[in-house]
C-alpha cells in the first residue's frame, strides 16, 4: 500500500512479519529517529509486531520503504516487499501540481523479474549478473504490460525504481518533453524540461 501524511502528522505504524524469516522494515529518505528506522540491527523475528512512531518534520517528498535486513536486503526486495510513502507539506504546496492520487498523481514502482514456466518467481541466482538479482520482465505496480487511461491534461507521475541492480532511461515513446518536478530529495526550487530521466535503484 502506499501511505500518505502531512508535515507535522504523528505516524504510528504496525508491521507484522508475517513471513518464517527475520525481516526488517525501512523508510527510507524518512527524517526519523534511529529507533524508528528499520535498519539491519532492527530484527522483526516471525509472528512478532514492531510499531514504530515518529512526528513527521522535512518538506513534501516522494519517498518509498523496503525490507532491509542484514544479507538479505536484495532478497526481499526482489520478492515484492516495496511501496511509496508520500510526504505533503500543504503550507508549501505549488500550485498547479496535481495531487489526487490515483486519478492525476499516479505511482508507478518499477521492478524486474525473472519468472519460472508455472508463473511462479525465479529466485535462482541470475546468470552472468555482477550487480545482484535481475531480471527479464518489467513490472509496473507488480502488473506486466499495464495500462492506464488517463483522462486529465496534467499528470504527476511518481516513479520509484525498486530493482536491485537495473537502471532505467525513461522516455515517453513519442519523445514528447515533460517537466521534472522532483527528486528522492524533494521538490526541485523550479521544474526541469526534458524528454528523458535516468533513474537508479533506490530513486
């Protein structure tokens, strides 16, 4: 899922690691306390619950969280474990910038996969790959091929790359320019024209 809050809300979360393994939970680009972060030397050991609570003071940020635990960070991740956390300031909102999340303000969380003849996901070591897991599917939001109609001149579209070692160059397929509004970092002091922006994993 993807959570959303506002400047200055208190965040209360509940993770429950329902899985047989220890795993962690990370915000990560979050401006919390180290208590609060999820890092390796925070276990949520099977069946166990962490709730984690922090206020939430940095400008408005497309941020994400992750599994994070020690030698198996690209594991989990690889398994699906990603999501976005949006950050809103509303006393330093641009205007203009659309905000309606799912009609004008679209996630879209890139991830390559590598898949097994029944459907099933390949966690095989990949071949010849020095940069982690890789794989050769695409998934949008955990869809392949997806679509979306998009009925409104105007579109923020928030990527995240949560892939383990892929980067993309991406461009619309008419090379049409469009504005770069922002960064894992935050909003940029002014939009950026372009027609095509690198993205790393992680951003």
């Amino acid at each position: 899922p993807t959570v959303r809050a506002e400047r200055g809300d208190q965040v209360l979360m509940q993770v429950d690691n329902q899985l047989p393994a220890p795993t962690t939970l990370h915000w990560h680009g979050m401006h919390l306390p180290a208590r609060a972060d999820g890092n390796p030397h925070q276990p949520i050991e099977p069946g166990d619950t962490w709730t984690p609570s922090w206020r939430i003071d940095q400008p408005a940020a497309t941020l994400w969280y992750h599994p994070h635990p020690h030698g198996r960070t690209a594991d989990h991740i690889y398994r699906g474990l990603a999501g976005l956390f949006l950050i809103d300031d509303p006393d330093d909102a641009p205007e203009g910038l659309p905000d309606t999340y799912g009609a004008d303000d679209i996630a879209i969380i890139l991830q390559d996969k590598r898949f097994n003849e029944d459907g099933s996901l390949d966690i095989g070591a990949p071949t010849f790959s020095s940069v982690g897991q890789l794989g050769d599917q695409i998934l949008v939001n955990g869809t392949h091929r997806p679509f979306l109609h998009v009925n409104h001149q105007r579109v923020r579209l928030r990527v995240l790359n949560a892939s383990n070692g892929r980067v993309y160059n991406l461009r619309f397929a008419d090379d049409r320019t469009f504005a770069l509004v922002g960064t894992d970092g935050g909003l940029l002091p002014v939009p950026e024209e372009m027609n095509e922006v690198q993205v790393s994993p992680g951003e």
